[in-house]
C-alpha cells in the first residue's frame, strides 16, 4: 500500500468537508454567483501557473504528447474533454437542485456518488472488488435509499448529481500520461467553456463586495484547486472505487458539523444511516488496514 496516494484522497474530501462553513459565510449570495466565480477564478489561476510559473512542465508534456501514437493522442483529448463536460454538468446540476429543489438532495447525492464509482468502476474499468467490499456497496446502498424515504424527487435528481461527479473518477483512471496539475487545468478549462453561456446571460441580483471575492479566492485555492488536485493525484495510485469510497468522508464531516457547530436536530434514522454508512467505508477498506496494522507489528519485531 503506497500511503501518499490515500493521504492524498483522504485529505481532499476532508477539505471539501469543511467547504460548508465557508459557504455559510456566503448567505446573502446567490449560489450560481459563487459557482460562475469560482469556476473562472480557478481557471484563471491554474492557466496562470501552468503558462508562467510552469513553462518548463508545459513544453515537456506537449513534447510528450506530440510523440504518443495517433490512438492515444485522441484518447487523451476525448477523456478530457468528457472530463470538463462532467465537470460542467456536475457544477451546473449541483447549483440547479440546490436553488430549486433541496438542499438535502444535494447532500444524498454525495452518498450515493461512492456507491456508482464503485459499480461503475467495476463494469467499466473491471477493477476487482472483494466480498467484503460488495457487502459494504450493499451497507452504504441501504443506508441512502433509507435517507431517501418519502422523497422519491430528491432521490432522482442525486442520482443525476452522483453520476456525473462518479463518471469523472472513473475516467481519470485512463488519464495517465500527463501531468497532473496540467491535466486539470485543462479539464477545468473546458468545463468553464461549457458553462460559459449560461455565465454570460446571467444576471446576478446581488452586488459584489470586497469580502465576496476574497472569500471566492479562498473558495478557488483551497476548496477547489487543491482538493481537485489531490484527488486526481490519488487517482495515480489507488482504484476509482477506493478513491469513491472516500467521498463519504465530505458528507460525512458536513452531517458533524449539523450537529454539534449550526446546531442542527438530526432524526434517530439519519443518524442510524450515517452509521451505517460509516461502517461500510470502514468494511471497504478492512482488507488495506488489516494489512497496514500487520506490517507495523512485522516491523516491530
């Protein structure tokens, strides 16, 4: 087991776990203006290290790809350009079912995303999973359609949520070649060309103001760069599954923070759910730390 790799994942969906606090602080504005600025304010960052911090990383992976075969230069373009669809879709959606549907619905859908990482990861890139990693699939599965009781609507529209966001993992799994910060600036470049007519025609109700966009350069490094960059990063060395599984961990932080930070009452089914989810991250994972733990007291001998 290769730690930086899960290192990398675990410490991307704990930033995206604290992501609401900042949000919170962003209230009195409309939730497709933190979307439209955060996503031309990553991109203008990352073209920006990319062009002039890192001309050296660029002109080494245009060489590289200048010399890859005919078949691997277009499934490069094809799985980065899908990649920034996804991406696009995702955000859009998101920001869609948050204004206009639920926000719980928003919630569930990043419950369910592990769950069609995992299966979808399974059909399509036939990684293995274990019995054991079946079961917990099964666990988290019944621990979502029991949030989703009474709310067939809000189901429906996290799945849409889920599948984007799971598609997108599972093709970084065929995105080897280049470098990574490169490849997602790319991606990110395209998902803002694809939202960019929807950016264009809208017509933001609120005034902006000297803390909105410090908050939204915050929102764009540590909420949306880095987390997006380790993510992909662990994507190097860990199965889409793996890496799916630990977006628990967002939804996960969001439903402590509920609780004992905005104060918010939780059911005894949402909290049994939680736990069951919980345990199915744990199970997934039981084989890797069985093993972690063995190889300690190996050394230890």
């Amino acid at each position: 087991m290769n730690s930086k790799y899960y290192i990398a994942v675990i410490t991307a969906f704990t930033i995206w776990g604290f992501f609401s606090l900042v949000l919170k602080s962003l209230d009195d504005f409309s939730a497709f203006d933190i979307l439209s600025y955060r996503t031309l304010g990553s991109v203008v960052i990352m073209l920006f290290v990319s062009l002039v911090l890192r001309p050296k990383v660029l002109k080494t992976n245009l060489n590289l790809f200048k010399g890859l075969g005919g078949t691997d230069k277009r499934r490069i373009v094809i799985v980065n350009i899908l990649s920034g669809l996804f991406l696009a879709l995702n955000w859009y959606i998101y920001i869609y079912v948050m204004n206009n549907v639920s926000v719980s619905a928003t919630s569930l859908a990043y419950l369910i995303c592990p769950i069609l990482t995992m299966v979808l990861a399974y059909l399509i890139l036939k990684e293995r999973l274990f019995k054991l990693q079946w079961a917990s699939v099964i666990l988290s599965l019944t621990g979502c359609l029991l949030l989703s009781l009474g709310n067939i609507t809000d189901l429906f529209y996290s799945m849409i949520i889920a599948l984007t966001y799971a598609l997108y993992l599972v093709l970084q799994r065929k995105n080897q070649e280049l470098d990574r910060f490169l490849v997602l600036t790319i991606q990110v470049f395209f998902a803002v060309i694809f939202l960019l007519p929807f950016i264009a025609t809208y017509e933001s109700p609120n005034e902006k103001t000297p803390f909105f966009y410090g908050m939204l350069a915050l929102i764009a490094i540590v909420f949306t760069i880095i987390p997006m960059f380790l993510n992909i990063y662990a994507l190097r060395g860990l199965n889409s599954s793996v890496v799916g599984v630990f977006i628990y961990l967002n939804p996960l932080i969001n439903f402590m923070f509920a609780i004992f930070y905005f104060d918010e009452k939780i059911s005894v089914l949402e909290g049994m759910c939680y736990l069951l989810i919980l345990l199915s991250i744990i199970l997934f994972n039981f084989s890797v730390i069985k093993n972690r733990i063995n190889r300690r007291r190996a050394a230890h001998i």
